[in-house]
C-alpha cells in the first residue's frame, strides 16, 4: 500500500477526474457532500472553502495504491475502511470526503478527495504529511496482512531512462548472484558473463577494501548506491555466510552416505535350551576339569564309607 499526495486549488477538476466514466468510477464514500452529481459535489467543496479564504489550495487528493497480490482480498468495504482509517491516523477528520474506486488500472486503487477546510473552518495541518503518510501505510500495511513490495520491485523498469535503467539491470543481477556465490571470485566472475565489471576502493593507498563499484553500459555505481544490501561489508557477509553453508551441506551430504558402522551387540535369549539346560558348554576347560575331579573325590569318600561300615557289622 502506497499513498501520493497532491493539493490544489481547483474541487471541479479533481472531482472531474476522480468520477470520469471512462476509468469505471465507483462511489464508495461520500460525507458531507451534496451527492446528486459532479457539479453538486464540487459545489459543496467549493462552498465550505470559503469559510477559510486565505488558504488558497483548499483541495486535497490522495490517491491509495494496493498490491495486485492483494485484489481478491479487496473488496469495496475492505478498500473503504483501509482508506478512512488511513485519514483518521493521517488527521484528515471532521470534513467533506469523497472516496472512489477505479478500475482501469491492473492493481486496486482508491482516490480521496478531502477539503482542507474543515466543518469548523479551521486548516489541517500538512505538515510533515509524506514522512507521516510513509509511516502509516507501512503501519496499514503490516496490520491488515497486505504485500509489501520492496521499493525496487515497485518501479516499472520500462519506464526507466539512463542511467536509473542501467542501476536497476544491476540490481537485479546482483540480487540474483550474491545470493549463489560463496566468494568474490566466483561472484566476479559470474557478474563479467552478464556484463557487469567490479572494481574494488581501496583504503589510503593500502590493501584493505572499503567500498566497491559496479559498472555496466559504461554506466558507474558504488554498491551501496545501488541497493544498502549491496555495500563491500554486507556483501561479504552474506558471501562468507554462503561459504559455510555450503561446506556445512558437504559435511552432511558425506555424513550421509558412509556412515558409522554399529556394532552388533548379542545377548543370550532366555529360551535358548543350550544356555538354560547345558550349562556346561559355556564353563572354561578348567573349570569342567575342576568339576570332573571334585567328582571323583566325593565317589571315593562313599566307597570308604560303605566299607568302614561293612567291617563294622557282627
């Protein structure tokens, strides 16, 4: 959502232009206005003005521009009320109002006309009104969900003349390339095959870097120039970050296809007859000696035993 702002002199004129038919004109507020048609309405702005003579552009129009992205979420009342809140944060209260919605453009579009002179005579104040305007779209624009285009992807290229032409070819390509390369030679080399050559700034005389400029079409421009994003530092940043993703996505990808193998762990299972009932087979060679021999020993100590016993009967 953007704004542009104009004042004037002349309620008849942009009265005229904002209801002409062919633009397919629809009323969508009219306050305090004597609606029966143009000549009426301009009338009644035109009456109201005179209450405060000295102010010699008493006309205000604004004209309220949306995101195409946004046309299915726009609907009449959607687009009234985005615009009369807009004038309420603006100060634009308390006087004469005509909203109208075009539609000979490919994105939504309002336009406002407002008399500066208000109900009670007094002025509204315009002052500071584009830096306060900027302030409140972007505060429309976040609070109602719209699309918020970037400030370059707002101009329409094919309208541009040079140089501006050639700055915004660059501030494509460069949005298209930092974001691929993982360091400066790889993004030179890339930004040469489009056409676009660098030259770095360099600090007094000395090796350090502190700016670099970009030139295509025989046309100049310091990187920060072009776009803030694009200055030497915030460059180099985003290359140095491109740089360890890229190891970081190796590492993985490696980590991935050899990975460590794991040791099988075995354990006896309860129901295993030769661990249960054999116990034996999991005893050492001594220790099955050792049984054998104790074995023998308890046999002989019976066989005395019986014996001492048999001499002892009469």
């Amino acid at each position: 959502m953007i704004a542009k702002i104009v004042k004037g002199s002349n309620f008849k004129g942009v009265v005229s232009y904002i209801l002409d038919k062919e633009k397919d004109a629809k009323i969508l507020v009219c306050d305090g206005l004597f609606a029966e048609n143009k000549e009426t309405i301009a009338g009644s702005f035109e009456a109201q003005a005179r209450m405060n003579p000295k102010v010699t552009k008493p006309v205000g129009h604004i004209a309220l521009a949306f995101s195409k992205k946004d046309e299915h979420r726009l609907t009449d009342r959607a687009m009234a009320e985005i615009a009369l809140e807009y004038l309420k944060n603006m100060g634009i209260t308390n006087t004469q109002i005509l909203i109208v919605r075009h539609f000979d453009k490919e994105h939504p579009h309002v336009h406002i006309a407002f008399n500066r002179i208000a109900n009670d005579g007094r002025t509204i104040s315009d002052r500071n009104e584009r830096i306060r305007s900027t302030r409140i779209c972007k505060e429309l624009t976040q609070k109602y969900g719209l699309y918020f285009a970037n400030g370059k992807e707002q101009v329409k290229h094919h309208r541009l003349k040079e140089p501006d032409k050639t700055k915004y070819e660059i501030y494509s390509i460069l949005k298209s390339e930092v974001s691929k390369c993982g360091n400066w030679n790889m993004l030179i080399v890339n930004l040469k095959k489009q056409g676009v050559d660098v030259r770095f700034k360099y600090k007094g005389g000395s090796d350090e870097v502190q700016g670099v400029v970009f030139s295509k079409n025989g046309y100049p421009f310091s990187g920060s120039k072009i776009d803030r994003r694009f200055s030497y530092s915030k460059i180099d940043v985003v290359l140095n970050a491109n740089r360890h993703e890229g190891r970081q996505r190796v590492m993985n990808n490696q980590a991935a296809e050899y990975p460590t193998p794991s040791i099988p762990q075995f354990e006896p299972r309860g129901d295993n007859d030769l661990y249960s009932g054999s116990i034996g087979l999991f005893m050492s060679a001594n220790a099955n000696a050792q049984v054998d021999e104790n074995y023998f020993e308890e046999q002989l100590k019976r066989k005395d035993k019986k014996k001492k016993q048999r001499k002892i009967r009469f």
